[in-house]
C-alpha cells in the first residue's frame, strides 16, 4: 500500500474511533488488532468495536483535526486535537459523577500504527487524560 494509503486509513481510524462509528472499522484494522491507550486496553477487532460503541456520551459535537502523518515503512505516526462540548454526566464510579459545564473541551494525542496490508495491526494511544478531567471540573 502507497504511504498516502496508509495515511489516509490514519485519519479515517481516529475520526471513527473518536466519533463512535464502529461500523467502519474492519475496512481499518485487522481482525486481531492490539492496542492501547490510558483508557483501553484491546486484543481483537471485536473488543476495538464494542469499546468504539459503548463511547462515553457526556461529551457532544466532537470532532477531530488531524496534524499531520508520517508513514515509514509500515508504522505511520500522527498527531490530532479533538474538540468536544461537555454536555452531559461523565460517571467515574458509582459514587462519582461530574456534572457537565457546556465548555468546549481539548484534547491533544499521539498515535503510532503498524500496519499488515493495509489494515492498522496494532496502535499506540498518547493522550494525558488527566488534562480532559481538569477541564470538565468546575470553576
């Protein structure tokens, strides 16, 4: 597959895994795709999906712009922002929840794909989710 491929199959993975749209994830990775990131930890193209659709849905009119990918070889790496509205109840454990605030909120992350074919095999996640807490915190 042509770098430009991979970069585009890059791109359309983060935008369908930050949006939820497990739909469109067997045309971007493999059936035992690996990967993490602080939040997740998957094994299998079926624990990607069920992860992509049970997304969180405090959060409303997210969006992603990616920076840029670098493909070398088989891995390729990118950067992106995701902007989302914090718009409903984010529960962290049954006893703790935080009340949504309407702010738009940042998010900026890494990402390091191996691919086989022309599918992502496994991905590396590099996001501080701790920086995502403190903006959904009250004033």
């Amino acid at each position: 597959m042509a770098q430009n491929g991979r970069a585009d199959v890059v791109e359309r993975a983060l935008a369908a895994c930050v949006c939820g749209d497990a739909a469109a994830l067997p045309d971007l990775f493999t059936n035992d795709v690996s990967g993490w990131s602080p939040n997740l930890l998957v094994g299998s193209l079926a624990e990607l999906s069920e992860a992509v659709a049970a997304r969180d849905e405090s959060l409303s009119d997210v969006s992603i712009l990616v920076h840029g990918v670098d493909v070398v070889g088989n891995r390729a790496y990118a950067e992106y922002m995701v902007s989302a509205v914090f718009s409903g109840p984010f529960q962290i454990s049954d006893d703790l929840v935080i009340e949504p605030n309407g702010r738009e909120l940042l998010l900026g992350g890494a990402i390091a794909a191996d691919f086989t074919g022309d599918k992502i095999s496994s991905f590396r996640n590099y996001f501080d989710d701790a920086t995502l807490l403190v903006q959904m915190l009250p004033d």
